[in-house]
C-alpha cells in the first residue's frame, strides 16, 4: 500500500485523545485507532476550546438582565445563526435546538398536519423509520433510480398532505442517496421532504435551499461536537402550527385561566433552560470544518476510504456491504462481514489484540441489515450472524489506522 501518489498535506482540525492510548492483550498500551466515527465522532480541539472559553459567563439565556445572561444569550443566538448558515437554510427556516437526530424526527412527527401520510424507506435509521404512527414503507430499492421511481408510485398514490423521509447518506454503507432527485418528485405531488443527514454532514457540504429540501436533522455528537446538542431545520408554518413539542417556561407568551404559546416556533419547541453548551459547541464544529474547507476534507477522507475498501478487498472471505454496488458515490463509512465470524467477535478481536475500535451489529437499521445479509423477517438464522461489522473514519483517522485494520482483519480472517 506504498504505492499512492505524493499529495500535498491536508491540514485538519486536531481531534481531542487523539494521543490515547488502550491496552490489549498481554497488557500492553498501543495508540488507540477509532474507526466507529458514524456511531459518535470525537471532539475537535476548536469545539473544546469554545466550550471553554464560554464557561466563565454561563448563564441562563433569553430572560436575564445581568451581563452574564446577555452574553450567553448572544453566544446561544449566535449558534443558531451560524448553523443555519452552515446547512445553506433559507431566509425564514426555523432552527430548533434538540438533542439528537432521533429528538428532531420525533419533533416533526409531532408536527405533522392532521392526516399527514408518511413514506419512508426501509433502508433508514430507526431515527427515521420508527417515529410516524402510520407510514408507507418502502422496500430496499435495487438501485438509485428505483428509489426515485417507488417514491414517485408511492406519493402519487397519496391524497392529502404528505412527507418524504430519506436519508442522505446510508449510516450502514455510506452511500449517497439522491436527495435532490427526492425532492424534486416530493414537490412535484404537493409533498415535503425531510432528510435525515446525521451521517452527510460530517462528510460533506450541505445546502438546504439549493436542493429544496423542506427539513434537515443531524447530531452535533456525529459532527465532532458532543455535548448532546442536535438540530431540526426548516418550514416554519407546520412547526409554528403544532402543539409544543415540551410545555414548559420560555415556551409561553403568557399563562393564566388560559395558556397562550409562543408564534415563534423556535421559541414554542424549546421549553425549559436548553442545552446552550451543546449548541455554542455544535456552531464551533460547523465554523471548524467551514474554516478547513469541504475540498481538503474530502479529499483526504476519499484518500482513506479507497486505501481501506481496496484492502478489503483482498482478503479472503470479507465482503462489503453495498446496496448499489462498489462503485457507488459514499461517506467514509463500510460495512463487511467475515466469513465463518460473528461481526462481534471480529470486533472483539480486534479491540483487545489489536486496539481497534469498530462498530457491529445491525446499526439501528435492522431491516436494511437483514435486507443486505439475506435475511428474512426474523433473521433467517441465528441472530448474531444477522450482524456487520463497520468501520467509519472520519478527522483524525490516519493511514496507519487504516493498515491496522486491514492487518489484522488478514489474519482474523485466516484463523
């Protein structure tokens, strides 16, 4: 693997414990090698030193008169700018401060107009698949234009309001799904679209207006922020319009014999003292991969991401995961199983002799899982050889990591 061509260094944002080190077997301590990015990203030093610099002042926020309150208030409001601006919102797009992706669907699925039918494809998140009490589903599409197609049956069938819930980027192989195409059938029946792009933003450049898309969720703790802060993004009228997602202070304009909530749906959805921290954090993260540059970031991820898929690719009895084959545009994310292996003891093996972190399982996504492993409705076998192993990578992965992996997965595999 000596063979790549010289590339100009790719400066990035330092990772906190990137210096860690774990022990493995015979008690040694080895350099810590984290390729379980898309299960939670490690903090980038810029986000721990914008934390830290507004401890000093916290305060409360909105309701103070004192210069502390005033200074949280402004650094809180300031987040909200700076994000809105990082995911390219539109003029008007409310920005809700939630704690995670799965808070932000279960936050629209309770501000769905009245008979709102949803569609949504197997192949999602539980974030996104579990939250609406009564949708369409969708099976695995074979390659990107039937998605395109099964959406376009499924919401042309549909009389009344309708939402479209996709992802961006598959949390269980990385690929890219056609957001735009989506998006473009949704409007064309009268529909919305909401993405769930926990997994995409860490990757890649968003822009919500330029691909006319109606909401956007992802996490702060998959964008090197986490402090447990995440964000819904866009319409404003069905937010404005639905009960508040808390009822709860600061969600009111005023309380008596009768109640009367807040217009603003911002202020209506984020009851009680918010997580201010996470979301001056979650700004910090966005200002940091802003200031880096996409084009750096991805080039240095596709660089790892070709170096690991091409070691995989010769080891005996490992294959990849895919849903629309290996040449499919995808996130810094794989997927693979080990022949005559459970993906937990693969990655077992691979923590304690090896200090290698990797995700296994079924991803939060076990329809697609089972979809992509040949399994039935229960598994069609036992379950723990329903499972994967993944490896994410993400700032902070280096080529030694990724040599690593593909080193001892050689010899797991040949045991």
């Amino acid at each position: 693997m000596s063979d790549e061509p010289e590339l100009a260094p790719v400066l990035l944002p330092a990772v906190v414990g990137a210096d860690l080190e774990v022990p493995v077997k015979g008690g040694r301590l080895v350099p810590y090698a984290n390729l379980d990015y898309a299960a939670s990203a490690p903090c980038l030093e810029p986000v721990n030193a914008a934390v830290a610099a507004a401890l000093p002042a916290y305060s409360s926020v909105h309701r103070g008169a004192g210069y502390a309150s005033q200074l949280t208030t402004a650094r809180y409001e300031q987040a909200r700018h700076t994000v809105r601006a990082f995911v390219g919102a539109r003029p008007g797009d409310a920005l809700i401060f939630v704690r995670n992706t799965t808070d932000a669907m279960n936050l629209l699925a309770r501000s769905l107009p009245q008979g709102t039918t949803v569609v949504v494809f197997e192949t999602e998140h539980h974030a996104s698949l579990l939250p609406w009490p009564d949708a369409v589903r969708l099976a695995p599409p074979a390659f990107p234009g039937e998605a395109l197609r099964a959406a376009d049956e499924a919401l042309a069938a549909i009389e009344g309001p309708a939402l479209l819930v996709v992802t961006a980027a598959s949390n269980v192989t990385g690929e890219l799904w056609p957001i735009a195409g989506l998006a473009h059938i949704a409007h064309r029946h009268g529909a919305r679209i909401a993405v769930d792009a926990a997994q995409f933003v860490p990757h890649r450049g968003l822009n919500l207006a330029a691909l006319d898309l109606d909401y956007v969720a992802f996490s702060g703790h998959k964008l090197y922020a986490p402090f447990g802060a995440g964000v819904l993004v866009g319409r404003p009228d069905w937010l404005a319009d639905a009960d508040p997602y808390l009822r709860g202070g600061g969600a009111v304009r005023s309380v008596g014999e009768t109640t009367e909530w807040s217009d603003d749906p911002e202020t209506r959805h984020e009851a009680g003292t918010p997580n201010v921290l996470g979301a001056i954090a979650l700004a910090a993260a966005c200002d940091a991969l802003t200031a880096t540059g996409w084009a750096a970031l991805v080039r240095e991820e596709e660089r790892l991401l070709a170096r690991l898929r091409a070691g995989l690719a010769t080891i005996p009895g490992v294959r990849e995961l895919s849903l629309w084959g290996q040449d499919h545009p995808r996130v810094g994310i794989v997927s693979f199983v080990v022949e005559g292996r459970t993906a937990r003891e693969v990655a077992e093996a691979l923590s304690g002799d090896w200090g290698i972190g990797v995700r296994d399982g079924k991803f939060c996504a076990h329809p697609f899982v089972r979809h992509l492993l040949g399994g039935g409705q229960d598994g069609g076998c036992a379950d723990g050889m329903v499972s994967a192993v993944r490896a994410s990578i993400g700032i902070g992965t280096t080529t030694e990591h990724v040599d690593r992996l593909i080193e001892a997965l050689r010899e797991i595999a040949a045991a």
